[in-house]
C-alpha cells in the first residue's frame, strides 16, 4: 500500500490531539443517536401497534439520508471543508431532534419518519466529514487503528442509547393508560438531545480544527486533466467497500433493532433487563475496537475484518439454533465479531485515493443505507419464518465482509495511476 503526500504539518501528533478528542466526541454523538433511532422500533411498534415488518421502517427513514446526502455531504466537505460541514450538520440534527416534540404530540407516525430522516440527513454530513478527517490526521498506514480508536467511542454512545431508552422512553405498560402517555415519553429526551447539539455545534465552530487540504485545493490541474475526469467508480476497492459498508451496517442495526424483542422470545421477559442486555451488544462493540486498535499494530486490518467476518459467521449459526442463554449471548457475542468492521472497511475503501478522499468517502458513507435495506427484509422475514431463521440474512453480510478482508480490499488503481 502506497502512502499518500502528507504535509510536514501532519507528521506532528501533538497538533493533531486535540482536533482528534474533538471528532472523536462527535463519533460518540452519531453512535449515540444511531443506536437511540434503533431502539426506537419496540416504542413505535407498541405505539402504532406494527409488526416487526413495518416496525423496521424506523431504520429505513433513517438510513435513507445516507442514500440520499452522502454524495451531496461530500460536495459540501468540497465547497466549505470538513470543520464547517460539522457544524452544519450538527445545526441540521437540532432540526430533527425538535421534529420528535410535534410528533409525539400529535402520536403521527409520518411525522415520526420525518423527525428521523432529518436528525438522519445531519449524521450522515457529520459521519461523511468526520471519518476521513480522522483517517488523514495522519500517516495513511496507521489511518484504520486510528479510525477504529475513534470509533471504539462510537460505539461508547451507542452502548447508552439502549439505557437511555429503557429508563426513560420504553415505559412499563403498567404505568401508563393511553398511546398519548407512551407518545409523550419521548418529547424530554429529544428537547435535552437538540439543547445539547446545538451547544456543541456553537462549541465546534468556534474552535480551531486545521485544516487539511486534500480535497479541492490540493486536486492539481485544469478542468479537462485525466485525474479530474476519472470517476470514483472505477475504484474497485471503493466501490466494494460501499458494498461492505452496505452489508455491515444492516447487520449491526438489524441485529440492535430486534435485540429487545428477541430476547423476550428467549424468556427475557423484564424490558428493563432486555434493554441492559442488549446495551451489552455495543459495550462489546466498543471493547473489540480498543482492543482492535492495539492489535493492529501487529495484525493488518484486512486479516482481522476476515477473522471477525467468520467469527460473526459462527455466532450468528449458533443463536440461529439454540436457544435460552446461548441463544442469547452468541447474538451479544455478535458486537466482538462486529466491532472493528465499519472503520477497517472504511479505512481500506479510501486507501490510496489522494485527492479523491472525500469523493470516496461520499461514495463509501452512502452504503449505510444498507441499514435501511437489510432491517426491513430482516423484519419482513421475521414476520414470515420467525427472528431465527431470518438470521440468514445477516449471515450473507457476514459472508460479504469476510470476502472483503480476504480478497475485496486490494486497490486495482491509485488516484496518482
């Protein structure tokens, strides 16, 4: 793997530390609200009275923006760069946080789809600006234990998000009379989350975050050049690692979003105990990528994304036929396999694209619609043959992503070929 010109600037970590806490807070945000929005889908099923099919269109509102602004996110990283495309993004999630207050109000599940798409559109221009800012702080051989450490904070936030909802949201049935009292559960969390991001939004825009100049300044030439004219879809390593982003996302989301339910078919029957539980599914998340970040100092990224793509494999088999406690705890087990999944694929997507990183990265972050796609087809599945057996799906990503660390990863052609 070829190492991409660095500015003598970018050799110096000290300089680079104090931006790096502050992305990586940002990362424990969007895996926070990530996570939040999936174990949103027991409320609103209880709410509007849903199937797991329909349910599941909780992920579909929110890992849609992916599909939709990933692209555009990366014109604008292009146009105004990566500090303030953070900020912008943070202003557009107070937006959508807010959205969450009428429509609890009003109990309307359109409106609901609306709050979600739009807090969505701000995460996927935070994520598409944050994760190659992160890579490029940096010499690009240490960019995936790099990017895995800030993940591993990530997954910190989304490890809350289930205890969040659990004490606060997804309220003993006992307790309340009427769809209202449960809709109305959801208003106070979500004014403190749009309080709390438009604070940090204030906050990131008046800090000082160098620059890096990777994108439209540093791509050399004149209008007509080849390097300017060549698409990114002729990147095959790119183009697979969209792919792989699309298969791990659905995997990770579908598995947290039936997590609760699941367990209560496993004899869990406690919603306080389902949720801690399934909180435990994002704490191994988080341990696996602190412990993947360490390892990669010996291990190559693309060895350990395959390892863990087989280790997912054999969970995932081994809760699709048992049951009880080790039906339960392999699918927890499942957070290990799936810890340093997302930033190795990302990493290794945009390895050796120069000035076209955030192009790459636009194109790489639009695979999380696959957290849209692959729930609703798990859900819909579910509905038919049962949570067990619909395991087969995330078993075909688990599939995909080890081919990826065995074979996909290789980049056929440079930016500078």
């Amino acid at each position: 793997m070829t190492t991409r010109s660095t500015p003598p600037a970018a050799q110096s970590a000290p300089k680079y530390l104090v931006p790096f806490i502050t992305v990586t807070i940002l990362f424990g945000i969007f895996g926070f609200l990530t996570n939040l929005n999936s174990n949103l889908m027991p409320y609103l099923k209880r709410i509007f009275e849903l199937s797991y099919g329909p349910a599941m269109l909780t992920t579909v509102a929110w890992f849609f923006a992916y599909l939709v602004f990933s692209v555009p996110s990366a014109k604008l990283i292009e146009a105004v760069g990566y500090k303030r495309t953070m900020v912008i993004s943070l202003f557009i999630m107070v937006v959508g946080a807010l959205l969450f207050v009428p429509a609890a109000k009003l109990i309307n599940f359109p409106l609901f789809m609306s709050a979600i798409f739009v807090l969505a559109t701000g995460v996927t221009a935070l994520q598409t600006s944050a994760n190659p800012y992160v890579s490029i702080l940096g010499p690009e051989h240490s960019a995936p234990a790099r990017l895995t450490l800030a993940q591993a904070f990530n997954s910190l936030g989304a490890a809350a998000a289930p205890l969040v909802v659990g004490r606060f949201i997804l309220t003993d049935p006992s307790k309340v009379a009427t769809k209202a009292s449960i809709a109305h559960t959801v208003q106070g969390p979500y004014i403190a989350i749009a309080g709390a991001l438009l604070l940090l939004g204030f906050a990131v825009m008046f800090m000082h975050l160098p620059a890096i100049t990777r994108t439209q300044s540093f791509r050399p030439g004149k209008a007509g050049d080849p390097l300017l004219g060549r698409s990114i879809w002729s990147y095959r390593h790119t183009v697979l690692g969209m792919v792989g982003i699309f298969f791990y996302v659905g995997v990770e989301i579908a598995l947290a979003a039936i997590a609760i339910s699941y367990f209560q078919t496993q004899g869990i029957s406690s919603i306080a105990t389902a949720t801690s539980i399934a909180s435990l599914y994002y704490v191994f998340i988080m341990a696996g990528r602190f412990l993947g970040s360490f390892l990669m100092t010996w291990i190559k990224a693309q060895k350990l994304l395959a390892g863990l793509g087989i280790l997912g494999l054999a969970l995932l088999f081994t809760s699709m036929f048992t049951h009880g406690p080790v039906a339960v705890w392999t699918l927890v087990l499942c957070g290990v396999a799936n810890s340093i999944m997302y930033p190795n694929i990302f990493a290794l997507g945009i390895a050796e694209l120069g000035p076209m990183t955030s192009e790459g990265s636009g194109i790489i972050t639009m695979g999380n619609v696959g957290g849209a796609v692959i729930p609703l087809l798990f859900g819909a599945l579910a509905d038919k043959v049962g949570i067990q057996y619909a395991f087969i799906i995330p078993i075909i990503g688990y599939v995909f992503v080890a081919y990826y660390g065995f074979s996909g990863y290789k980049p056929t052609r440079t930016a500078n070929a």
